[in-house]
C-alpha cells in the first residue's frame, strides 16, 4: 500500500489498485473533496485555484484529472504548468485566486506524485482544514456542476519572471554586489523544473550556470532527495569546472542544499544557518526552525543577541510559530528556508539569491563561510517496537526519565544536555521510535542515538 492521506495532501505511487495507490479515481476523489471543501467555506459563487507541477513523468496525466475534475465542480483554474512549489504559492496571492493545489511528490521517486493544498495566501492549509478535506473525500459528498457553470481555463507563463522580480526586489538581495563577484555556479536540478527556474534566477544575479540534469525529463538520475550520498556528480563537476560553489535542488525546489569550491557538501542543515547570519546580521530579530534541526541556527542567533525558538516538526507548525513570533527568518534543517519579507513557504529560489549576497559581502569562499560556523553532526536511529507496546507510555516514561534536563514535548520528547540533543518522535502507522541526535562529533551523535536505544529496551 502506497497511499498517504494526510493533513497537508495525498500522495502515493502511480497505478495499481484504488485506495492502494494513487489511481486517476484517487486523484478526482481528492480533487473533488478540495474544491468542495472551498465551496463550502467561501461566500464567493465564482472560485478561481491555482495549479503548477514539477517535471515528473506522471505530472501532466495528474494535472489533466485535477484540472478537469475543479471545472467539473464549476471552479475555474489558472495553470502554470511546469512550475515550483514556491512559484505557485507566490502566485495564488499575486493572482487573487482563492487557493491552490502543487502537483508534486517533492523529493521522492519518479514513480511518487502528490496532491498539497494551499489556502488563498499560497500557504499550506492548517491540520484542522485538512482533516475536513479528508472526511469530505471519504464521505463523497460531492455535487458537480450543470453544463451551463463549468469552471473556466486559462494559462499563464509568466509565474517565473513574478517570482524572479519578487525576489529582486527585496530589500536584503543586493543585485550589485552579486553581479559584481561575477560567480560560477554549478546547478543540479535533477531533470525537475529547478532546470528551468534557477538558471533564470542565476542569469538575472550576473553568473555564470554550468547545469547538471536541468532537462525537465522527469527522469531523475539520482536519487531526488539531496543528501551527499547522491550527489557525487555535482561535486566532482564542481571541482573539474573551478566553480565557485553548487546548487542542489529537489524536484519541487524547495529544498536547497549547497556544494563548497573543494566539492565538498557544505551541509544541508547549514544552508538556514548560513542564510540566517546574514539576515540577522543586519536586523535583530528572531529565528525558527523545527525541533529536529540543528543547534548552529540557535548558536548564530544567540551571536547576533537574537532569539531562537523551535517549532513541532512539519513547514505548517514552522509557519505558525514564525507569525507568532514576528521571525525575521526560519525553515527547516532540510534546507528549507522560508522568507516572510517574500512568502510563507520554503524558497530554494530566495535561499540562493540570499547566501548569494551574504556570500558576496563576507568575500570569503563558500568552505571559508562554512568553517565560522558551529559544527555539529547529527545521527538518525529508529527503534521498532511489538504492536502491544504503548509507544506513548515508552516516550512519557522518558521524559521523567530526564526531568532534570531541559525538555521539550511538542511533538515527542526532545532532550537538550549541554553539549548535545536528542529528540524522539513516534511513527504515525507503524510501532517505531525515530531517534534524531546532534553532537560534536559523528562518533558522538552515534553513541547518542545507541544509548537512548539501549535507555528505551530498559523501559519496556
């Protein structure tokens, strides 16, 4: 079984039987449940969405049941076509639509698509609306449209040039200084619409793109999910090219990871921090990210005299506790940087033309900018449990366990000792603890990880 129903979309691999996988009969049934629910909670008669897909092969027979299924309700849509998931959060706002729906799987594989639901801001819809969009698609309360009040059709192909100029606009992306470094960047897009959009990002900040799988095939030659253990290609291109650094972006390019001049990652996690230092530098403020990232966005906010708070894991609860807070910046350790000065969303395309500046004033390389930074290395364990065993009772127990240290149970139970973290979350279908550790060393963060396990089997 391949399908996921969640709060924020549906997901699952192509084909196979309804329910199981994600079917054309899925894909209408979820549709249907969106737009409905958006019926059902407008005083508008008229309701225009948004949609956009990344390259992946499935991408156009997906959009082409979304698109028919919204007309069918009597609902007009907009499609960008090939596009990012930031772009199209950009534009539902831009285009006073009254929600969106991004038609992709974003890091994983080609055979994945996925439906994700924005509200009228392009933000991700909250956990109490998707809840309501799910128990609409179960219960298939739906009521189509008569002949005469079909929704509408159009297209635009201008949503890269608005998020671009957006983008350039800001106060905190200097044009000049960029321009004037003259950088070359290797880009990484693997086969996804990050081919189409970065490089027109990159042209307009005066570099030099050597591209690496920017072809929008839909084939990734890699695994999708930028982590350094898939991306050899770039870094070795990197080196033989003499670039000034590598950009690493995911199928819907919301995730940004960065390659230094030696070929080496500069690390995923960093990518905020790096971001961070800069903004921060330059306006007190606050930053956010979720329980499980690193520790360095904390240490570099503390050294600008700028508060740090971390949020339930997921982009929704990072959003809400950024608008809490008034954040200056936030994100994800993934490489997720959300801008709030342009958007609510997680940016690769913002994330670039920021370290671009910051890169461009601190006149350093990028392995030179990296090594000012804390290091940290953080360890990824999972525990499986028997079906009887209470995973709630095992994580409470834990939790009195370390009373005397500092604890947080938002979402699991995280631990913060002096000098290093841990952070356990229970899997929502299946008996499993994840253990996510940071420390000063691998070694460390492994020892961690071991030790909570071993602290966890004494419990049961």
């Amino acid at each position: 079984m391949s399908l996921i129903k969640s709060i924020s979309g549906i997901r699952g691999t192509i084909g196979g039987k309804v329910n199981d996988n994600l079917t054309p009969l899925d894909v209408v049934k979820f549709a249907s449940a969106f737009g409905t629910w958006l019926q059902n909670n407008s005083n508008k008669k008229d309701l225009t969405l948004v949609i956009g897909r990344d390259a992946r092969i499935s991408g156009q027979m997906v959009s082409s049941l979304v698109t028919a299924t919204l007309q069918g309700l009597g609902i007009n849509v907009i499609d960008l076509g090939l596009s990012t998931t930031p772009t199209v959060e950009i534009m539902v706002p831009e285009l006073k639509a009254d929600g969106g729906i991004i038609l992709t799987a974003s890091h994983n594989p080609k055979q994945w698509n996925a439906l994700k639901l924005l509200n009228s801001k392009g933000e991700f819809i909250s956990g109490e609306n998707g809840a309501e969009v799910l128990a609409l698609a179960e219960s298939e309360d739906f009521n189509y449209a008569e002949v005469d009040d079909l929704g509408k059709y159009e297209t635009r192909d201008d949503a890269f040039d608005i998020h671009i100029q957006q983008i350039l606009d800001l106060a905190m992306v200097d044009l000049e200084a960029i321009k004037a470094k003259k950088f070359k960047v290797v880009l990484d897009a693997v086969n996804s619409t990050g081919g189409i959009a970065i490089p027109m990002l990159l042209d307009k900040l005066g570099c030099e793109t050597i591209k690496l799988y920017c072809e929008p095939t839909g084939h990734f030659p890699h695994n999708p999910e930028p982590l350094k253990e898939h991306l050899g290609d770039i870094c070795e291109l990197v080196k033989k090219e003499g670039a000034d650094f590598g950009v690493v972006v995911d199928p819907d390019v919301d995730r940004l990871a960065l390659i230094d001049e030696k070929g080496e990652m500069f690390g995923e996690e960093y990518t905020l921090v790096a971001v961070a230092d800069y903004l921060l530098k330059n306006k007190n403020g606050t930053a956010i990210s979720n329980l499980s990232s690193s520790r360095a966005l904390r240490d570099v906010a503390q050294s600008h005299n700028s508060e740090y708070f971390a949020s339930a894991v997921g982009e929704v609860n990072v959003v809400t506790l950024m608008k809490e807070k008034n954040a200056v910046i936030g994100g994800e350790g993934n490489g997720g940087i959300i801008y709030p000065d342009l958007h609510y969303g997680r940016d690769s395309l913002v994330g670039v033309a920021l370290f671009l500046t910051h890169l461009a004033k601190e006149n350093k390389t990028v392995s030179e900018l990296r090594a000012g930074y804390p290091s940290y290395f953080m360890g990824k364990k999972k525990i499986e449990l028997t079906p009887e065993i209470n995973v709630d009772d095992i994580l409470t127990k834990m939790e009195k366990e370390y009373q005397n240290e500092e604890v947080s149970t938002i979402d699991g139970v995280k631990i913060d000792f002096e000098n290093n973290w841990v952070h356990l979350r229970k899997s929502n279908t299946e008996p499993i603890i994840r253990i996510y550790t940071e420390a000063k060393s691998q070694e460390e963060a492994d020892r961690l990880g071991d030790e909570m396990i071993a602290k966890i089997n004494s419990l049961i």
